[in-house]
C-alpha cells in the first residue's frame, strides 16, 4: 500500500510508463496561462549571458519560476556553451514550478556555429557531390559534437530550392532540382537523428525564387511550381523522416507572409502530409507581420495570424506575450495556445527530455574537432569540386609557376568562406594564402577588385 501510495503521488507527466498523449494532456492541465505562453517562447542570449558565461541574475529575470520552449547560445564557445546548456537546464528543470525542460537550440547547416568546431563545406557544395552518404554521414558527425556541446535541437538543415542565382541565401540549398534538395534532406535528417540531434527542416514556405532575387521579397509563383517544385523536398522529408520539428520562412508567396499562411502550416503541412511534430519562426518572422508585411497592425494582431496559420514557437521577438491579455479579456481562444503548447510538449517527451534533459552528460570533454571529422570534411569538399573547363591544362597548378595574379573579394576573405551559419573563428586558409603556400618560389599577386558590400549598406547593418 505504501508504494502504490508513493506511486499516486508522481504527476502523470513525470510517469514514463504512462503514453505520451496521456502525459501531455496532465501536463497541459496543470499549467497557468503564463507557463503555457511561455512554451511557446523563446529566451536568447542577451537575456542569458554575460559574456561566455551565464548571468544568473539575467536568467531569474527573464524566467522566474517558469520554464521555457528553447534557448540559444549562438555566441558561446563549444566549451563554454555546454557548461552553459547544462546550468540553464538544470535551472529550468530544477527551480520553475513544473519543471519543463528546455529545448537547447543552434544552428550547424555545416558544423556546429560553436567556435571549435569542425568546419564542413556549405549546402551547395554537398549537393555537388550527389552523394547520399556522404551526406548522412556528414550531419552524423555535426551530430557528435552538438550532443557533445549540449545542444537538442538544430535549426538544419536546409531545403530551399534555388531558381534564382541573385538569391542572397543560394550557398544554403542543395540546388536547383526538387528532387536532389529533398533526397540530400532525407539523407541529412536521418544524419541528426541517429547522431542524437533532433533536426529542423527550413526555412518552410516558398523562397528560392524571390522577386528580384531579395531575400525578403514575395514569391509570385502557381500552385503547381510551388507543390512541384518549391516546398516538394519538405513534403519528401516529412513523409519519410522521423523529423519533428519545422522552421516557417520570413518571406511570402503570392503576397501572403508564410508565417501567417494556415493553408502552408495547416491544411498542407500537417493535413496533407500527417507532420505531428511543432513549427517555429524563422527569426523575427512574426514581428514582421507587423513591421515588414504590415498585415497587422500591432503585437496582438500578429501573434493571432501566426499562431493560429499554425506556429507554435515564437523566436527572436515577443508578440506572442500579448495573447496573456487577450485571452484574459476574453478576446481570443486560448485553445490555440493549448493546441501549440501541446505539439511542443509532445515533442519534448517524445525526445525522452523529460526523463534525460542533460544533452552530452554521457560525453566525456568536448569532441570537437577530430582527425575524422576534418578528413571527412575533406572528402566532402574534394567530392563537390565541378571543373567546367580546363584551358591548356592549367590545373592542377605547375610548380614551376613565376607569376600568378589571384583577384576578387572573397579570394583572401575568411569569412565570407566560412559563410553563414557555421563555425566563428575556423582555423582555415584562404585561397590567395593557399596558392602562395603551394608556390613558395613564384610571385604571386592579389587584387581585391571590388567590394562585396555597398557602401551605403555595411555589414553591421
């Protein structure tokens, strides 16, 4: 009797014997307004930090007593952010109320973002290679070092289809063809999760073909090209991955913003396609509806058009705060919060954090890195090369070169070589100091020719 007593007394949603709906349904049962709201938040370094550390004062500040849907840690070392993971963890599980773990997030389209870690070639340069192996093992070895880092969920990888060459964002798709995209997507997803990630499919929503090739600017596209074409390699991941998590895109299509699209996030994604897991904004997105697309008018109005399209988790702004009010006066439904709240939750238990919230405690040190994983990064880049034509025989370069003139912006640039998304600080070459140290005797030239960035827009901006 003393044990069943004992038994009676553990909360349904700390019971793993019990199912996972069961445990949601408890938990959701049990929460205020103000923790379910913030399920569907997100807290981000300024709010966590102070410098490579967590400022706890910063940490009760923002959260209190309430546990959260994610948290970064973009700026962080892979040794640092792991010490930092597993502290604002332990917090979260430990000193809120219910004690939800948090989902630690980062971004890894080719390495983790993490300063240390291995730096692997860009999306485009992975789907030059046309190898599914390579690129499953790829993620698989990101995976390594993000459980290491004490990361859950990864923002990757990426399944834009590119159909315009002036896209800004064209390195971070596999390419042109649906099918390449959505076959390197399955390939890098089953990647992430048999290495212990649980990936991010993004940025969902047409993109690759923007007016004008802007990055922010509408899709103006039939429903045939964006079914065939545009999001058919997120369909392709969907139905054959166990992939639980999506990101929606900050721009449009036919002047419709994806983020507030229920017929994108509702009827075709989750509907048609059977995806159970939850959806996130790309950063900033709902906001945007407000002060970018202008289809709301305020925090409240945005919050109602991208929660009920169908985006559970809100990143990088706050509108979703508002629903606290609304709902308070009676002027919004809070089972829209339910539902979303219960996607998150759900898959919270579904990846075992309830009972295993510590990513990488079983990983003695930090494996960053390795001598495998920098060959296989290797390898990668060796089997991406394309050569078009070889005029004369140029290549490979002769040693007995005098001259050789190297022109260009990013020929001795190594950040726009590392690109975005992956590895601060990479210990890498960059193609004016590669060819010097291959030609030690010749004399060898650089121009940069032009800038990348106009004066009148700096990279700060």
């Amino acid at each position: 009797i003393a044990v069943d007593s004992i038994a009676q007394c553990i909360p349904v949603y700390k019971d793993s014997s019990m199912s996972v709906e069961r445990r949601v349904t408890d938990l959701l049962g049990r929460m205020t307004l103000r923790e379910k709201i913030a399920q569907l938040s997100h807290l981000h370094g300024y709010q966590l930090y102070n410098g490579q550390e967590v400022d706890y004062q910063k940490l009760r500040d923002a959260a209190g007593d309430i546990s959260y849907g994610c948290i970064e840690g973009f700026n962080l070392t892979g040794e640092n952010v792991r010490k930092a993971f597993h502290a604002i963890q332990k917090y979260m599980v430990e000193e809120t109320r219910l004690g939800i773990p948090v989902f630690t997030v980062t971004e890894s389209l080719h390495g983790s973002v993490h300063d240390g870690s291995t730096i692997f070639p860009q999306s485009v340069a992975v789907g030059s290679t046309f190898n599914l192996d390579l690129a499953y093992q790829m993620t698989k070895a990101i995976a390594t070092e993000l459980r290491s880092q004490g990361v859950i969920q990864t923002l990757s990888p990426g399944l834009d289809v590119v159909r315009d060459l002036r896209w800004g964002r064209v390195e971070e798709s596999f390419g042109e063809d649906p099918w390449l995209v959505g076959q390197m997507g399955i390939a890098q997803v089953k990647g992430y999760i048999d290495g212990g990630i649980s990936p991010m499919l993004k940025p969902f929503g047409p993109g690759g073909a923007p007016l004008g090739g802007l990055n922010l600017a509408s899709v103006e596209s039939g429903e045939r090209d964006i079914r065939n074409i545009h999001i058919k390699p997120y369909e392709m991941a969907v139905r054959n991955t166990e992939v639980k998590a999506v990101m929606t895109s900050y721009n449009s299509w036919n002047g419709i913003p994806n983020s507030a699209s229920s017929y994108l996030l509702t009827n075709i994604l989750r509907n048609e396609w059977g995806f159970k897991g939850y959806v996130y904004s790309d950063w900033g997105a709902v906001a945007m509806l407000k002060d970018f697309q202008h289809t709301a008018k305020d925090d409240s109005e945005a919050a109602i058009q991208a929660l009920t399209a169908g985006v559970d988790l809100e990143a990088s702004s706050n509108c979703y705060w508002a629903l606290d009010q609304l709902i308070e006066q009676g002027r919004f439904d809070e089972k829209y919060v339910d539902l979303a709240v219960g996607r998150i939750l759900r898959v919270k238990f579904e990846l075992g954090l309830f009972e295993n919230p510590y990513q990488g405690a079983d990983m003695p040190g930090v494996a960053m890195r390795t001598k495998e994983a920098v060959e296989l990064s290797r390898r990668v880049a060796d089997e991406s090369i394309v050569l078009l034509k070889n005029e004369n025989n140029i290549l490979p370069l002769s040693k007995d070169l005098k001259k050789v003139a190297v022109i260009g912006p990013n020929a001795d640039e190594v950040q726009n070589l590392i690109c975005r998304y992956g590895p601060a600080n990479a210990p890498i070459k960059t193609v004016y100091q590669g060819i010097k140290e291959y030609l030690p005797d010749a004399e060898v030239r650089y121009a940069k020719g032009t800038d990348i960035i106009d004066k009148y827009f700096p990279e700060s901006e």
